[in-house]
C-alpha cells in the first residue's frame, strides 16, 4: 500500500488481553466470531496462541455479505482443523438457531465424563471474543434475547468483559474486541480498514478507497457497477483516482468550482460497501493460507 501505513493499537487493548487471560479458567469453549468476508484478517493472531489450551467454535458472522461458496470453502476448511464453524448474520439471526447444540456437541465428552461420575450436567461457560465491529454485540443480543450489549456499526463500542445467561446451563462471558500491536501484512490492514474494523476517522479515507477501487477494478462485480451506471470495460484503464472522481461526478457530489467531493465519494464507497451493496464479496479464502 503506496498511499498510507495502517496501525492502530489503542491501550485498552493490551488490558483487554491481560483480563481474557485472566478469565481462561473460568470458561470451557472460546467462541471466535469472524468476518466471513475476510476470515483471516479478522483473527486475532495474538489471541490464538493465548486461547489454544480451549476448546473453539468459530462463527462466520456477516455470511449475508459474502460469497456464499467461499464461505462453505472455509467451513470446510475449519472441519479439517477439528473446528466447527456455523455462517451465521447476527443481526438477522440467521444461523444462530445452532449455536447453543454445537457448544453442546463440543463439550459432549465433558457431559459423558460428568455422568459417568454420577454429577449433575455442569454449567458451561462460553467466552465471545472477536475484533472490533466484527458484531460480538449483535451476536450477544440475539442469543440472549437481551438488549444490554449496546451495538453501534463502528468498533470498539465494548469496554469491558461482561457475563450473559443464556439457559440455566449454560452462561456467557464478552470481551471487547481486541486488535494486535502490529499489522506486518498491510493487505490484512486493509480488509480490516475496508470492514470497518479499523476507524475511519484515523485513516485517510481517499486514499483508502482508492486502494478499495483498485480492488473492485480488477473484480467488479454486477451490482457495484450497475451502482454506478458504470461499464467494466470502461474502468479498466482508470487510475484509481480517475475512478473516485468518476463515482463522484455520477452521484452529484459537486463542490465550488464544479470540483469534486472526492472525501464525501470515498465515504459513500464504504458506506455502500459495508452496506452490503455491492453484492456477495469475499475477499479472503483458504487457499491463501
């Protein structure tokens, strides 16, 4: 990435993993909860080390904005890794339906050992850990039936851990979302960036879009250029800037002088985007691994 260098490492972060550590031996499963679009760039690597000795479930949220076939690619891709993993859209609720029998599933040998020993079923305790904005809130909401966890479309909304009765067995413990201290990948700076994980406000959004174009200039899908009334052969030979300023000059984002909002263009580019309007797109998959 040419334009600029994304890093973002706030400092309750690194409190936020010292209490997740903290917390381990309260817990039986870790419940990952991923961007279905950007699998990788959305998990943790600094937690996977931390959380290896547990159990994990991983849920692939946002499944309505992706490629449906690459997300089974990468449901596959965990079964081959001994981990579940469930497409689920947390703010629909879809899917979310198997959340609660694959815990069970998951800990089925506890229950087994339990019995066995003549003791009563335990209570298990689930750990949601996940990124910024990855949608931890929503998840909670929905499973819990609750409106405590307060949801907003921009990361880092959760401060602190906090615990959830889902059934009379079974109980959940959040985590505020939690980024590393160094993106040594900047293509994964960027999906995060793109998703909404990383701040806009930090970020200088032109040029953020601009690499996003780029993207879409080499795969365009129907419905982003139909968003634009745009022809993919007419965007093949654009700089990425040329495309901004095009996209600009088609929704009327005029300023003095008949220049062109190209900051106000690149915000709409997200906000579409994230929105899901420019089709099923998955920008990551398992062969990159």
């Amino acid at each position: 990435m040419e334009n600029q260098y994304i890093q973002w490492f706030p400092g309750h972060m690194t409190k936020t993993k010292r209490k997740i550590k903290e917390s381990l031996k309260l817990i039986d499963v870790v419940v990952e909860i991923l961007d279905a679009r950007i699998p990788i760039s959305s998990s943790n690597p600094d937690l996977a080390e931390l959380l290896s000795s547990k159990p994990k479930l991983v849920l692939l949220n946002k499944c309505d904005k992706a490629n449906r076939n690459a997300t089974n690619q990468w449901i596959t891709y965990y079964h081959n890794k001994g981990i579940k993993a469930i497409p689920v859209d947390c703010k629909s609720g879809r899917g979310l339906n198997k959340f609660v029998p694959a815990v069970r599933e998951i800990l089925s040998d506890k229950f087994k050992a339990q019995q066995a020993k003549g003791l009563k079923s335990p209570i298990l305790r689930v750990m949601i850990v996940g990124i910024p904005n990855v949608g931890k809130s929503s998840f909670i909401n929905k499973i819990s039936k609750q409106t405590r966890a307060k949801v907003e479309d921009r990361p880092g909304v959760t401060r602190g851990n906090q615990w959830y009765t889902i059934s009379s067995d079974l109980e959940m413990l959040d985590t505020p979302g939690v980024l590393w201290p160094k993106f040594d990948d900047q293509k994964v700076a960027l999906h995060l960036a793109f998703t909404g994980a990383i701040k806009d406000n930090i970020l200088d959004i032109e040029s953020l879009a601009m690499d996003f174009l780029e993207l879409m200039q080499n795969h365009p899908t129907d419905e982003f250029l139909a968003r634009f009334k745009l022809k993919a052969d007419d965007i093949q030979d654009l700089q990425p800037f040329e495309m901004l300023e095009l996209i600009g000059r088609k929704r009327g984002m005029l300023i003095s002088g008949g220049e062109i909002d190209t900051e106000r263009a690149a915000n709409l580019i997200f906000d579409e985007y994230r929105g899901g309007k420019f089709g099923f797109i998955t920008l990551e998959y398992p062969e990159e691994l």
